[in-house]
C-alpha cells in the first residue's frame, strides 16, 4: 500500500540529501541550497560560520511567502547569531534551526500541510 501523500503539482519535494547536494522533484542540486514550496535556487552558504546578512538576501526577498524558516546547520544543529536572528524575526519570519536531515525531513510534512514554510539547507 502506498502511503505517500498526495503533493500538488509544482510543488518542491526533498528526496534525499547527502554527498554535498539534494535530489529535489526529481532533480540532482550540487550544494547549499534554499527551498520553498514552489521554488528552489542556490543558497551561497557553506557553513554556519558563513551565515551572515548577505546570506539572508534570498531569504528575506522571499519573506512574504515565508512564515516559517528551517535552517538546516549540516551534520548538527547550532546556533543563529542574535542579529540575524532578529532581522528575520522583523521580516515575519520565525527561524528554527536543526540539523540538514531533520530540516529536510519537516520541510517534506510542513509543506505537504500548505504552510508558508521554506528550508535553507546547508549541505553535507
């Protein structure tokens, strides 16, 4: 019995991560990258240590569409700095960080619930 949820055409799927990229929608993505239900693009981080405001241009452009950000660090969650987190937090949009697999993972249920939900993915 398939149990796999119904999703919407268009709409953007993580199916696997790992060895530097991601297979989203059937499609093979070198690197970091940032997802949305109905788009993905690539995301110029490559470390927490790299995060930093110009690294959230893509991410705030988009911040009408985003209530809800999952920030996968790589292989271990870690922590967003302050001002970072506060800028997102003046856009509207709430920052949840974890690590690449379990952002992928909560993304998948998130976006099949419809949420304003979109995944900025570190890749390992």
């Amino acid at each position: 019995m398939d149990i796999s949820p119904e999703v919407p055409a268009g709409r953007q799927v993580i199916e696997a991560y790992g060895d530097g990229g991601f297979r989203v929608s059937g499609r093979r993505l070198e690197g970091s990258l940032l997802v949305l239900p109905d788009e993905t693009v690539p995301w110029p981080v490559a470390n927490m240590a790299s995060l930093d405001a110009n690294a959230l241009q893509g991410i705030l452009e988009r911040s009408g569409r985003i209530e809800v950000l999952l920030l996968g660090c790589g292989d271990e969650m870690a922590f967003l700095k302050a001002p970072l987190r506060e800028t997102l937090k003046g856009q509207g949009v709430a920052v949840d960080l974890m690590d690449t697999g379990a952002a992928c993972r909560t993304y998948n249920v998130l976006m099949a619930e419809d949420r304003k939900v979109a995944a900025a993915l570190i890749a390992i």
